[in-house]
C-alpha cells in the first residue's frame, strides 16, 4: 500500500507540473491522469485498449460494400445533397478513395464529440437533420470504424457555412496497435484554408480491398435504396423542401473524371422510354416521349387534354402538375445481362408511380400493392395488351398546391381526398403513360425479323400463335397483294412460335434429361449408403482388432493406418447416409449455417488431407439460422461448391486453400466460399450459372483424361435454384486476399418465431 501512495504522490505531482506548462502537454496530462486514476484504491474503471479499433473495424463493418454504405449514410445525415466517391488506383489494394459532400461539415465539437468519440449517442438524442428534417440514416458510431475498415489512413478536412476555416485531421490507423491505451494516441487538428463554403472531404488512403468496377457498381447498388427521388421543378424559397440526395462513383483516367456508377448508369439509363407530362397552371396539358432504343417515337412536346377527343381541352381542376416516367420492359435482349436481374429486383420492389405534394412523398401511392392508376388492374382484365404494369414503370408525380385549394391529405395522412382533381390527376396520368407505352410496343413491332414477326415480342409463343391464329382465320379470301402479304406474315409467325416453341421445348428436355440421370443417381447412391450402412461396424470392428493384434509387429503402423481410414469412411459415409435418408421427408427447419458449414469441413477433411489442400472455417456471431429449408440442400450447395473448387485447385497445380466463412449481414445470413485455383475467367462470370456451362477439362485433355476433372454444367445451377426458392441468392464477388474465386450464397435468416417452432 505505501508503493502505491508513493506512486500516487509521484504521478500528482508530475501531473501538476505538466499543467503549469503553457501550453499544457495535453497528451502527457492525459496519460498522467489515466495512470492515476488506475492506482483509485477505491474505484475501477474500463480502459480501452487501442487494439478495440481494429477488432471493431473488422467485425461491426465485416463488408467493405457496408463501410462505404455507412459513410454515405454520414453524408445523407449531414443534409448533403450529393457525395461524390473517386477512386484512384484502386484495382489493387493500396489504391485512394476520397469521398466529398456537400452536407453541413463538422465543427470542432462535432468532431471531438461526434466522429473521435465511440458509440456516440448523438444520432439518439438528433434522430433528424437539422436542415432538411430527414431521418438520421446511420448507425451509431459505425463510421469511424468504416473508415478503418476500409484504408490505412485517413485525412479528415470539414467547413461548415460562415466558418473562417476548415478544419483538417489526420489519422493513421497504424498507430493504434494493442498494447497501448486508446486515449494515449492523438490525431492532430488544425486550421487550413477552406476550398468549399461547407462540406467533408474524407481521403482514405492505402485501400486494403481490390474495387473493381464490378466491385463498385455492386456497392453503389448496396446503398442505392438511399437515394430519394431527384425534383423535376426547380426548388424556390416557398418550396424549400428536401431536394433530394445523389452517390456519383468516379475513376479518374487521363486527368478527367469518368463516371463508374451513378442513378442514371445504374437503372434510369436502360429504360426503353422516358416518359414526361405537365399541367400547366391554366390546366393545359402536354406529353413527351424519347427512347434510346427506339428513337423512332421519340415526341418533344405533344398535347393532351381533358377530354379524349379533344387534346386541346384544358382541364378543370388540374393545375401545376409534373409527371416523370421511366418504362421498363423486363425482358432478355433488352436489359444488360449484367443487370437484367438486378433492374427486375429494383422495379418488384421501388416499380410504381409516386406521388409528391409540395416536396413531400404522399403514401400509399407507389408502394408495393397500391395500384393507384389502375395499371396492374388494367393488365390483368387484358384492357391492355401490352406490358404495362407497376413493375414495367419507376416514376413520380409532383403536385405543387401549397395552400391545400386542389390537393388536401385526408384526416388519416394516408393519402388524397378522392375530389374531382384527383380523378382528373388518375385520368391524365393514365392516358399519358398508355399513350407513350403504346408507341413504344408499336415502334417494337416494325423492328420484324426475316420471319416477319416482331425481335422483342414479349408475349409467350403459346399467345403468339393464338393470336396469329385469330388474324388468319379473319383475313379476307381475297388474294390481292395486300392481303397475301397479311397472309405470309401470319404464316411467319405461327411458324416462328412453333420454331421457338421448339427450341424451348428441347433445351428443356435437355435439362430434364440430366436432372433425370443426376436423379438416377441419387437413387444408386442411397442404395450404395444402405449397404454401406450395413457393413461399416464389422469393418471398423475387424480394423481394431488388427490394430490391436498387431501392437509390436512391423504391421503395426499399417493396422493402425487402416483402423484410422475405416473410422475416417465411417465419418464420411454417415454424412451422406443422414443426407439422404433427411431426403424422405420434405419438412423444413431453420439451419444454424456455422454448425452446417463446421459439420462440412469436418467429413471432407480426410479427403482434403490426402490431396494436401487446406481448408479453413471461420464462423462470425452464434445462431445464425435461415430460413426453414430442408437440411439435405446445404449439403448439396457446398459439395457442389468444393467440388468446383477441387477441380479449379487441380488445375492450377498448387498447394490448395479453401475459406469458408459465415455470418449474418442486414437480416440475411451468409456462406463465402473462396479457394485459390485458377479462377473464373471474365467472360466466363455471366454464364457459370446457366445450365451445361462448365469450365470442366474434356476427356483426353491435357490432364491426361481424369474423370474427377469432369462436370455436368448444372452444379451452379442447382445452387441458384436451391438458394433462390428461398429468397436469397448466389453471386461469384471479390475473394479475400490469398484467393482467387469467392462465391457468396445469402438466404434469409430465420424470424424468432420459426425457430422458436422448431426448436
């Protein structure tokens, strides 16, 4: 007790001599301080180790897609209107990301108590933003920790509106290595001219992933659900509202920036037609259409009135009314392939027309279910031939009443008061988006294939030809020119559904074909696991015995080698036995993916030893259950997943790795899959899951005909479809360092209530 007062009486009076220094040490008074408030005989306090920053990093912000997303959240909380991201030299790691938005920026207090202070609660105690009321969209003290996350270092410069200066921090995350007390490492401030009058700018130095343009557009399609709809009036001070929020992504290439993702590149740009109309405010109406892939219909300026026979007819009620669509026709040949499926996800979940009264969203219109203009009604009763529902369109409309006279919410806030405006807003926001989508399909029409039928025809073949049928059997007997050519176009296309039928029909034969072999299969297998069954315990009873027997002899090492293969191929063949007789029943359970992925890596770890290939489990946070599925799928989906791999690490001819990790990310729970063969090829990454395709070596190929090396094509696919009955999905991403191919497989994770059910 007398070493430790001495003690005390030492650091006090240290600590009293460095607070006579002008200015203080503060980082020297700080460490006085904590040292003395260790040796409180009476108290205990936590300290932080500086190591927590690291730790932090990696396991609140596991995904770099989630660090950038939360720092854009930052910058949507900030009241910034748009965040521009550069990345410089980022193909590989080591490259820069520098981050600017045009949001409030930071005092110094902001940064003393927001950013540098851990889990601040200030987004508690603020849920809005102070200029445009929005809801704070960040977590709580995550962003300090995506910044960590995603660099080495990082130069921090912030100005806020009237300031004389702004202020600039940098921190070198290095610096904070375990051993050391978190508050004894400080980052210095300072004062530097301003280049904005208000905003951040983050510089986020040495990157430790590879961002890809892939990589990129991924992420920015990660925070996409951010981005509130951009105004179609220019703001005034009577209309201050939120004027929305914008992510532009950019490279810089040959001194210029070059745009790698943004709203437009992302979805609004592979529309087939963007679709505008205004009311004016003496109730005029007009329409226009433009088209990249059918500029034929394109129309600057057309009118449209209140009555349908009159386009010049103003309407009654109606004034000040913008109107802006963006029609979609989902289907192959005119969607990317890269983004067919993504640009499908977007208009199931955002389709439908919005409705926006002096700046601000007006519910229900627009969500999912709300069939407002009556066009999913329309299309189900077939009053409209053409696809024209909620998921072919992405709009909004603005209505600009400031004084409530046309537009007044009901009592409720759930939506309009059905009054003569709102009907005459539902009438001519129907006829201009009918209107436009008709010339559209009409356009697609003309575009005829030799067969003379129609190269973007939506419809099933089956309806092509009752429909081709109907138009033959009304044509005129007459034989003149016009009419024989109405005949030959029929007969073109009835003979061009049935050429497509038959081209479905065979590929699905096909496919039917090998699922019914892979079928056969599995019955043999099951029988094979019978027999197996039986005969496993005498095998490893009779291999213990011999191990026993043969203590002393030169046999010995070979029994006790043969007793440790037989319980080894006990262990393998109780895995596919379960698998298969779990196969008789369909009833479906949650699965704890870490145990299922642990169970995996555990039967096929003999088998890795004797190719000589590593492989690694890493399980993130505990009960990670799905969705209730049957057990046996996950079987499949990671034998599927190894056996690719195997193959892909035969080839490359070296030492083999296999990671597997799994954890749970924004209410889904996920397997990566990462091994280091030879990889997919680029060209190679959109068609890996299409039915057939393989990358397997042929027979009698350079690696001297190993059939292990062979595949059937639909392994992925079956994948695919296990995991998309459920909701998730499959996606080959970015492998960790030291691999070469990732595949991500993400299902919904399991609600409290099913596992409750069932366990």
């Amino acid at each position: 007790m007398d070493t430790t007062n001495t003690r005390a009486d030492d650091l006090r009076e240290t600590l009293q001599e460095a607070l006579r220094q002008s200015p203080p040490d503060y980082a020297r008074v700080l460490a006085l301080s904590t040292e003395l408030a260790k040796l409180d005989p009476d108290n205990v306090r936590f300290f932080a180790d500086a190591g927590l920053i690291s730790r932090l990093g990696r396991e609140l912000v596991s995904r770099k897609e989630t660090a950038l997303a939360e720092l854009v959240k930052n910058a949507y909380d900030a009241d910034a209107t748009s965040v521009d991201m550069v990345f410089e030299d980022a193909e590989e790691p080591g490259g820069t990301l520098e981050i600017v938005d045009n949001g409030m920026g930071m005092t110094r207090g902001d940064l003393v108590e927001g950013f540098m202070r851990l889990s601040s609660n200030i987004k508690v105690r603020e849920p809005v933003s102070p200029r445009y009321k929005r809801q704070r969209a960040g977590r709580k003290g995550i962003g300090r920790f995506a910044v960590q996350r995603l660099g080495q270092r990082v130069v921090i410069t912030t100005q806020t509106l009237g300031a004389p200066q702004a202020l600039r921090v940098v921190i070198d995350w290095a610096r904070f290595e375990g051993g050391q007390d978190l508050s004894s490492i400080a980052s210095r401030i300072e004062e530097v001219e301003k280049d904005r009058d208000e905003g951040t700018v983050l510089v986020i130095e040495g990157l430790r992933d590879r961002w890809t343009d892939a990589a990129v557009r991924r992420a920015y399609r990660y925070v996409s659900d951010l981005l509130q709809p951009f105004p179609l009036t220019a703001r005034t001070e009577r209309n201050a509202a939120d004027p929305g929020f914008r992510v532009n992504v950019f490279r810089p290439v040959n001194g210029d920036l070059q745009p790698v993702a943004d709203e437009e590149s992302e979805f609004l740009d592979y529309a087939q037609a963007v679709i505008e109309g205004v009311v004016d405010d003496g109730g005029r109406g007009y329409w226009s259409i433009e088209s990249k892939q059918f500029p034929e219909v394109d129309e600057p300026v057309l009118p449209i009135g209140s009555d349908p026979k009159d386009p010049v007819e103003t309407f009654r009620h109606l004034r000040n009314v913008r109107l802006r669509v963006y029609y979609y026709i989902p289907q192959a040949g005119l969607l990317p392939r890269s983004l067919d499926k993504t640009i499908r996800e977007f208009l199931r979940e955002r389709g439908g027309i919005r409705v926006y009264r002096n700046g601000f969203r007006v519910l229900p219109y627009g969500e999912e279910g709300d069939d407002w203009l009556g066009f999913d009604s329309s299309q189900a009763r077939r009053l409209i031939l053409v696809p024209l529902s909620n998921r072919n369109v992405y709009g909004f409309v603005e209505l600009f009443d400031p004084e409530g006279k046309a537009f007044e919410e009901t009592a409720s806030r759930e939506g309009l008061i059905e009054n003569a405006a709102f009907r005459e807003l539902q009438e001519f926001a129907f006829r201009v988006v009918r209107a436009a989508v008709l010339r559209v399909n009409s356009a697609r029409k003309v575009k005829r294939l030799a067969s003379g039928r129609s190269d973007q025809d939506e419809r099933p073949p089956q309806e092509r030809i009752r429909e081709a049928v109907r138009r033959l059997r009304e044509a005129p007997s007459s034989t003149g020119s016009e009419e024989r050519r109405e005949a030959d176009d029929i007969a073109d296309d009835i003979a061009g559904g049935l050429d497509e039928l038959e081209r479905d029909r065979q590929a699905l034969l096909d496919e039917l074909g090998m699922l019914r072999v892979l079928a056969s299969l599995g019955i043999v297998i099951g029988e094979f696991t019978h027999e197996i069954r039986q005969l496993v315990p005498a095998a490893v009873s009779d291999a213990r015995h011999l191990d026993t027997e043969l203590k002393g002899s030169p046999l010995e090492e070979t029994a006790a080698d043969l007793h440790q293969n037989v319980r080894r191929f006990r262990t393998y063949a109780s895995y596919f036995d379960q698998a298969v007789r779990e196969n008789v029943s369909r009833d479906l359970a949650p699965q704890e993916i870490g145990g299922v992925a642990e169970q995996f890596a555990s039967v096929i770890k003999p088998a890795m030893d004797r190719t000589g290939t590593h492989i690694e489990v890493n399980v993130e946070g505990s009960d990670l259950y799905t969705a209730p599925m049957h057990p046996s799928e996950w079987a499949s989906v990671l034998f599927n997943l190894y056996s690719n791999a195997q193959k892909a690490i035969k080839r490359a001819r070296r030492p083999g790795q296999i990671d597997i990790r799994a954890a749970r990310s924004a209410g889904r729970v996920f397997v990566e899959f990462a091994d280091n063969g030879d990889g997919v090829r680029p060209e190679y990454a959109e068609r890996i899951f299409d039915p057939f395709f393989t990358t397997s070596t042929p027979t009698g190929g350079p690696f001297g005909g190993d059939e292990d090396l062979q595949g059937s094509g639909l392994g992925l696919k079956i994948i695919r479809d296990i995991v998309e009955g459920y909701g998730g999905e499959i996606a080959l991403v970015d492998p960790p360092e030291g691999f070469v191919t990732c595949f991500r497989v993400e299902v919904p994770a399991a609600t409290d209530e099913e596992i409750e059910a069932t366990y």
